[in-house]
C-alpha cells in the first residue's frame, strides 16, 4: 500500500495517474494547499521542501517527494512504464527531466502572470507566454517524430501531460500543435489517466480541447 498525499494540481496529477497505470494499492490524503496544510509539521517530515506530491511505501518504509522521484520509484518497483536499459532507458530520463526542468516551472510560471496576475506585468506575460508557446513547440516537433516522448508510453509522459493539461492557462491553442493534440488525446482517453487526473477532486475532469 501506498499513502499518497496530493492535491489537485499538475504534479499532483502525476503521481495519482502513474499509481492508477501501475495498479498499485493506495491510499489518498489531501493537503489542502488553499489552506497551507503543506506547512503542516507531520507533511513537513515527508516533504523537506513543503511540496506535494509526497508518497510514503507502507511495504518498505520509503517515503519520498518530488514528483519526478516519485515517478522514477514506482518505475522501479513494479518494473513498469521505464525501460530499464538502453537507449529507452536514457531517452525516457532526457524527457521526464525537460518537463521538470522547463515545461512544468516555465508554465508555472505563466499560469502565475496569464491567469492569476493579468494586467500587471505585462513583460512577464509576454516573456512566459512567448516561452509556453516554444516548449509546446519543442514538444509538438518530438511527437512528430514518435508516438509517445520517449517512444513507448513512459513516466516521461506522465510527467507531462497533466502540465499539457491547463493549456488555456497558458493561452496555448492546441490546434496550432497538432501532433501534441494527437499525443494529448490518446492519453486522454486511457481510463488510468481518467481516474488518476481526479484524484482527490473528481470535480475537475480532464480538460478537451
């Protein structure tokens, strides 16, 4: 069994989408993030740096944060959705670490001056947007050279689809990528990315483009 505390946001997402792929056993618990509960000191022993996701492996002991980590384990230990050598092995690496190093905190940072700042900074907005368009550019350009980011349906994906996810956030038309729309839809449609994506708010659905 797996504890995993979460709340509704994209790295959230990842870690509740990969446990719905895998089918491993777990169990949720919601940090209310609007409410500081990742402040909490017993949250604050799981997560050093007062982030969601966290997992604790009731199995072994382990607990771990950072989402990508997160991903990375429950690779490991079910031996699924990660090659574990080769060029697939590498490639699969070199994608989850774009998307934690560029696609998730740059469009991190749009959502923070599209959405909930608009007006304010217009610089900001320019310069984010300008760079959400780019990284859905570097990500259209893979996909039109492979199915899925890494070849096979990967964490690589996981990891990024949920960002994909809050594309109007980021004033992103999805039909100006269409081999990210194509990417976009198929996972869309897989009942664990469906289950895994309401984790623990059902009220918010897959958005369609």
């Amino acid at each position: 069994m797996i504890e995993l505390h979460t709340w509704s946001t994209p790295n959230g997402r990842k870690a509740s989408i990969m446990l719905e792929e895998v089918g491993l056993p777990y169990e949720v618990f919601p940090i209310n993030i609007t409410k500081k509960e990742q402040f909490a000191p017993e949250f604050l022993k799981l997560s050093p740096n007062n982030r969601i996701p966290a997992i604790r492996d009731r199995e072994t002991g382990m607990t771990l944060f950072e989402s990508g980590a997160i991903l990375m384990y429950l690779a490991q230990k079910t031996g699924k959705l990660w090659p574990a050598q080769g060029e697939a092995h590498w490639r699969t690496i070199e994608w989850l670490m774009w998307q934690m190093g560029g696609f998730g905190p740059m469009l991190g940072q749009a959502h923070h001056f599209l959405k909930y700042n608009a007006g304010k900074a217009p610089y900001a907005e320019e310069r984010y947007h300008a760079e959400a368009k780019r990284l859905w550019g570097v990500l259209d350009r893979r996909l039109g050279e492979v199915e899925y980011l890494a070849g096979d349906y990967s964490i690589a994906d996981i990891a990024t689809f949920p960002w994909a996810c809050r594309f109007e956030w980021q004033q992103i038309d999805l039909n100006e990528f269409s081999n990210a729309k194509r990417w976009y839809l198929a996972i869309a449609n897989r009942p664990a990315a469906q289950r895994g994506y309401i984790v623990p708010d059902d009220k918010q659905p897959i958005p369609m483009p």
